[in-house]
C-alpha cells in the first residue's frame, strides 16, 4: 500500500471512535428490537440495523489504512 493512501494518527482514532460508536448503536438497536412492539418502529430499527451493519464494514475497510498495526475484532455481531 501506498504511503499516501494511508490515514494520519488522528484519521485513524477518528474512525476507531466511529466503529466503537456504530457498534454500540448497533446492539442497542438489536436488543431493543425485542421490546418493542409497534410494527412501525420495529420496521425502522431494523432498517437501523441493516445500515449499521453496511457502515461498520466500510469503516473496517477505511481502517485498516491505519498507520499502525492492531488486529480489528472481526467478531463484531454485525449479522
């Protein structure tokens, strides 16, 4: 990989704390979906959900441009 594909030190824990987010988001919005019993917002947590998913792998993809090296937790329930 090129050096200047490669994301700064800043770049790099900035899409850390996005994933962090995103899979907080993520389970939050699975486990609520149990609870929840209007059709509507099932329906719209579960879109929640799909999207989640679609984003944390973009966001794996961007980090590992990261200019260090740490193994990404490929163990995240994003299915």
């Amino acid at each position: 990989m090129d050096e200047q594909q490669r994301l700064g030190p800043h770049e790099s824990m900035e899409i850390h704390e996005m994933v962090n987010f995103k899979t907080v988001c993520l389970a939050k919005s699975k486990l609520m979906q149990g609870l929840v019993f209007d059709k509507d917002l099932k329906e719209f947590m579960q879109k929640d959900v799909e999207l989640s998913q679609r984003q944390l792998t973009e966001l794996q993809t961007i980090y590992k441009k990261a200019p260090f090296s740490i193994d990404v937790n490929t163990n995240v329930p994003i299915h």
